[in-house]
C-alpha cells in the first residue's frame, strides 16, 4: 500500500508552487466578513468554544451576532477529549447524535431529528467545500475547529450533495500558527492500539506571510471490540499565503483506514422486537471479514481586496474515496438474538470536485451598512459500484460463532453507476444598523439539479434535471451587548423522485424537494458563560405511492425547542451542554399504520453534559461526561423500538513540563459503567451497539 505521508505531501507541495514567487507584505485589509484562514480566531471562557463561524458563502461570522444556532468546538477541546473522529467530537452535542457504530467504517448523524451522511457522497464540509472532505469518516487531526449548524442552510451551502437538511457539519482546517509549533503525540487505546500523532506549524518571509502546517499520525492494534484489528494514517499539509491583498490557502490531505472484523450495524426481520443489547465488545462480524478505505482531497481557496470594500474569491478542490470490503448487514431473526447475514466483496469509488467564485462588496446606505455577496457554484460527483455475494451465514449476538472464511471474488469491473451535478448561483446581502446592534440578512440560491443513473453497459437508464429557487430571511438583534435575539426562515434542498414503474405516473420527474425551517431564539453572555435557547419548526416532503399513483404528499415534522450552555461557571469549573426536546411525527403518509407516528430514530429528548474541574493541584483538571438519549423507534409503524440509554465517561488531565518543554497527559475512560446499549438507528432502520468500556491514554510534548 502506498504511503499516506508521502503521497499528500507531495500533492500539497506540487499544487503549491505557484505560491511561493509571491511577494506581497502581510496586511488585513479585507471586509470583516471574510476571511480564508480562521485558525486564530478568540474562544470563548474556558477555550472550548468558538467565538466564530463559518457561515458558508457569507464567511467567517460573531457567533452571538448571528440569526443561527451555531456551536464551534475548539483544537482545544478536540485534543482534551482526545478526540479521533468528528462523531467523537460531537458525541457532546445536545442536538447531534451519531448513528455511526464503535469499530465502524461510517459516521453518520442525527442533526434536529434528520438524518447527515448515510449516503455514499460525503456530506461534512471542509472549510465551508462539500466535496472534499473524506466520504465516510473525518478524522480530528487536521481539525482547528469542528462547528454545526443547527437546521437547513441550502443558501448558506448550497444543497447537500446527499440531500441532507438537518444541519450543516463543517470543519475548519488547522492552520500556521504566529508562533512556532512543534507537537508530538503518543496515544493509546485498549485493548491494544497504538499511535503517534506529530502537529508541526511554520511561518515564513519578511513579514511572515507564508504559512507550512503538517498533521501526520498513525494508529494500529487490537480495538475493544472482539476480533478486530485497526489501522489508519492521516497526512495533512495546509499553506497559507497572507499578503496586503492577496490571500491563499491550499490543504492537501491523505486519510487511511483498515479494519480486520468491522463492527456492523443489526436489521430486525419484520415483527421481532429488538432484543436487550449485547456487550458493547461483542462481534458477530467474522474474523476474516475486512475493510479498507483511503482517502484523498485536496482544496485550494483565494480572495483578492480588490480595495477595502469589494473582495473577489474563488475556491476549488475535490476528493477521490476507494472502498474495498467483505461483510454484510446481519439481520436479527428472533428475540434470542440469532442472526443472518450475508458476506459481499464490495468495491467502490467516489469521485467528487467543486468550485464557486463571486464577491463581496460593502457600502452604506441612509446609516446602514450593506454587505452583498454574489456566488456561483458547481459540483459534481460520479460513483463507481460494484459487488459480488456470498453465502449466507448464522451466527448470535450473544454467542457469536466462528465460521469457515468464505472465498468471495472480487468484482470482475467496477461500472460507473450515477454521475451528479449541483450548479446555482446565490445572491445574500446583510445589513448591519443601529450601531451593529441590528442585523438583517436575506438571500436566495438558484439551484439546479441533475443525476443521471447507468447500467452496467455505461448507457444512462434514468435523468434527473429540475431547478428550484431556496430563500432565507434571517434577523439578529442586540439590545445589549451580551444579548442576542434571532430568528430565521431557511430551507433545505434534496432530490425529488422519480415516479417507480409500478405507479400509474411512471415515469415522472418531482421537484427537488423543499425542507422550510423557522426558528425564534435568544443568545447571552452573561459573565464566563454563554447560553443559547432557541425553538424550531421543520417540515420534510416526500414522495410516496398512494393506490396506483406516485406524488409528493408525504410529509415528517420536527418541531421542538434546544438549550445549550457553556463556558466557566466558576473558578477552575467550565461546562459544555444542553438538551434538545423534540417533538417529531410523521404528518402525512400513505398508510394509517405510520400516520402520526414518530419517524425512525428521532428520540423525543436527549441532553449531555460535560464538566472540567481544576481541583487545585497545579496543573491537573478532573473531566467528566454524561449523555442521555431517550427511546427510538426502528420502523414507521413503531412496533420495533430501542429503549433511551445514559452514559458515563470520566477522565483526567495534568499539564506540566517535562525537561522545560510543556508536557500534558491525559486518561480517560469512556463508558466508565460498562453499560451495554444500542447507541442509535439510522434513518433505514439499521441500529448499533455502543461502545464498551474504553481506556484511552495520550501524552503531548510541545519541543
């Protein structure tokens, strides 16, 4: 296998040369609004959260000062939770819940009861670009900050490369520090995995405006999780260039992962109830069952002050996922806990690209400040699919057997499946008056979408081509300095359907599909602590056949209301937190089975809370977590259900220095109780185990 190091180095430093004649002075004179690089921006009391966001096409935006319910988790509260992914990251999130599985090859997510990141198109951004950031899971090494937006934002976006409308994950890329960094990492996890993880950061020239970070690591061993073998490699290398008009920043990216035995998710056969979970180490995944995924991207992002009020930028990027595995979904035929599954030698591979340019531009008119930005964009994708099928085997979750290796062949060819488009052009302006205390935004994205589907020949058997116009309309105001009042009419966008063979209508193209979110909520800062509760109402369409004719008359509503909390409550103690109730159901279906039921995987509540405590031995903080998801259903019909679940993960931390170089050690065990639960269901009715009990052990050494 290639190198992960090798391979995104050298891409960076190929795709980079251009940067290195550039002679400009460094100089901030760009609208506050922008900017490319966002690594240094202010967190708030206790450096867990951000003070700032990206705000898609419209920048980097003051948290308080937005009509949006943004959260932005800081490298400081990534490297303290001792993070690996993004899931573990917004494992703290009141309103996010993963319904990916622990020793799993895929993250996905709940955000405001909808489904993120169940497709094979990845659906997390990287510094405000879908398309580049890897399909299945996101590691937290080249993470400066990971934020979400709570709800639809197809005009902030534009539309989700899967149709995804509950919010918006982005990823902010670490970038070159203003000081010199070089940090080294060793980590460990039980059973027995180890790594290393090296965080270099350099400026360069007469006024420092070339900027080198490196994130390279390493992880192998034995997981908690019976039978199974893990390794991965990340390299990423983000340049940064900051002259008096010119900004640039380039981050290549190489992400690797292996597993022996992966953890899969349960289906349950028609009318058997979920059985109690098992231990969270159990797996029935065969010892000779494996996975391998890589992949790579790369982003490159400029902007040119054309003067002080009119900047122009352009972004482009892409990334390239390869799949290879064998394993299936295993069915749970009765409440005993036996299982079928069937083994599939799968291949896949996910092409994607991106690009968008416009500007900005500000000016005043009667008092009031207008900043206007004009985007278009384009993206595309193609999937490449494949697969071969084995023999169908027997195993329980409680006992799980071991069976003979099947020797399943690979595909002879990989055909090109679908191909994707998503082109638009946005128009957003955002006025600021009364002395910045008012804010109005309003905008609207025109949006085109088109996919086509190919048989195994290459000849297209289905197209997809239709418009639709997404506006938003969002208001912020402060009355005072430390609070905030919002509100906002957003939408989200996905891909209508077609009519199947089956309907009367055959044959007919739908509309994309338009999700409408409103929201009220008030933001304070009172002190070291920040507070946001906010209320929301979002309604879904769908299609569905209904006698013998397919429409759009189908329709989910989430409604409910979120409290989040954070920041210092008191010397030496800091909070991270909140609950979301919501209120789901399905308002509109084809069947008096599911009519007013709640949709699958959608807890009526969830909270979390974390603490810090700096007990007053210099340099040592005790940590602590608990989380709370309430029952979930598995089907429409609500006749399969997981019961709620409460977790509990303690830790430490102690900073220190270590022959004059600043050292931390942390620990942390998580799911300290060994409780034994099914974490979550994904919008398909797929539930999964949580965790076991982990220890996880890491030391960082500043040189």
């Amino acid at each position: 296998m290639y190198s992960t190091f090798d391979r995104a180095a050298a891409l960076a430093l190929l795709a980079a040369a251009p940067l290195a004649h550039a002679q400009a002075q460094h100089e901030d004179t760009s609208l506050p609004q922008v900017t490319v690089s966002a690594a240094r921006d202010d967190s708030v009391a206790g450096g867990q959260m951000a003070r700032k966001a990206r705000l898609g096409m419209l920048g980097n935006q003051e948290v308080l000062a937005t009509p949006f319910n943004i959260t932005g988790y800081t490298a400081q509260a990534i490297a303290d939770q001792q993070a690996v992914s993004v899931a573990d990251v917004l494992a703290r999130d009141p309103a996010v819940r993963a319904t990916g599985q622990s020793g799993g090859i895929l993250d996905a997510f709940f955000i405001r009861g909808f489904a993120i990141g169940e497709g094979n198109a990845g659906e997390i951004a990287l510094d405000g670009q879908y398309g580049v950031a890897p399909n299945y899971r996101v590691f937290a090494d080249y993470a400066e900050r990971v934020e979400v937006i709570k709800g639809p934002a197809a005009l902030l976006y534009g539309m989700s490369p899967n149709g995804g409308v509950g919010g918006v994950i982005n990823i902010v890329p670490k970038r070159a520090l203003d000081a010199d960094l070089t940090r080294l990492t060793l980590d460990y996890t039980g059973d027995a995995q180890f790594g290393g993880h090296a965080d270099i950061s350099r400026r360069f020239g007469a006024s420092r405006q070339f900027g080198v970070r490196l994130n390279g690591s390493r992880q192998q061993g034995d997981t908690p999780i019976d039978k199974q073998q893990r390794q991965a490699g990340v390299g990423a290398l983000a340049l940064d260039y900051q002259g008096e008009q010119l900004r640039a920043t380039l981050d290549a990216l190489a992400q690797s992962e292996r597993f022996d035995a992966p953890s899969r998710p349960f289906l349950a056969a028609a009318g058997v109830a979920v059985p109690p979970a098992p231990d969270g180490a159990s797996n029935v995944t065969q010892a000779w069952e494996w996975a391998r995924i890589a992949d790579r991207a790369l982003l490159l992002r400029v902007e040119y002050a054309v003067s002080e009020r009119l900047t122009l930028f352009a972004n482009g990027g892409g990334g390239r996922t390869h799949v290879a595995r064998l394993f299936g979904t295993p069915t749970v035929l009765n409440a005993a806990g036996d299982t079928r599954v069937t083994p599939d030698n799968f291949r896949l591979d996910a092409d994607r690209a991106t690009v968008d340019g416009g500007l900005r531009a500000a000016f005043d008119v009667a008092g009031a400040r207008h900043t206007v930005t004009l985007q278009a964009s384009r993206y595309r994708d193609q999937l490449d699919r494949a697969t071969v099928s084995g023999a169908a085997m027997l195993s329980n979750l409680y006992a799980p057997a071991t069976l003979a290796a099947q020797d399943v062949a690979a595909p002879a060819a990989v055909p090109k499946v679908s191909a994707t488009h998503l082109s638009g052009a946005a128009l957003a302006d955002t006025i600021t008056a009364l002395e910045a205390r008012l804010l109005l935004t309003f905008g609207v994205r025109r949006q085109q979408v088109r996919s086509d589907n190919f048989n195994s020949a290459g000849a297209i058997t289905a197209r997809y081509d239709q418009r639709a116009n997404t506006p938003m309309a969002g208001v912020s105001y402060q009355p005072w300095r430390h609070l905030a009042l919002y509100a906002n009419h957003i939408e989200g966008l996905s891909k209508g359907d077609t009519a199947p063979p089956t309907a009367a209508n055959a044959g007919e193209i739908f509309a994309p599909y338009k999700t409408r979110q409103h929201e009220l909520g008030v933001k304070l800062e009172r002190g070291t602590l920040t507070a946001t509760l906010s209320v929301f109402r979002i309604k879904k369409p769908s299609g569905q056949l209904t006698g013998t004719r397919y429409a759009v008359d189908g329709e989910q509503r989430n409604q409910g209301v979120e409290l989040a909390l954070f920041g210092q409550a008191a010397p030496g103690v800091r909070l991270t937190g909140g609950a979301t109730w919501i209120d789901a159901q399905l308002t509109r279906t084809n069947s008096a089975a599911t009519l007013g039921k709640t949709p699958v995987g959608v807890p009526s509540s969830q909270a979390n809370l974390g603490t810090e405590w700096d007990i007053g031995l210099p340099g040592l903080t005790l940590t602590g977590s608990v989380a709370y998801t309430g029952r979930q259903y598995v089907n429409q019909a609500n006749n399969q259900q997981l019961p709620d679940w409460t977790r509990l993960d303690l830790g430490a931390r102690y900073r220190t220095r270590v022959a004059g170089k600043a050292t931390t050690l942390r620990a942390s065990v998580m799911n300290a109780a060994d409780r034994h639960y099914w974490s979550g269901v994904a919008s398909y009715g797929a539930f999964v185990q949580g965790a076991p009990r982990t220890l996880m052990l890491s030391a960082a050494i500043d040189l």
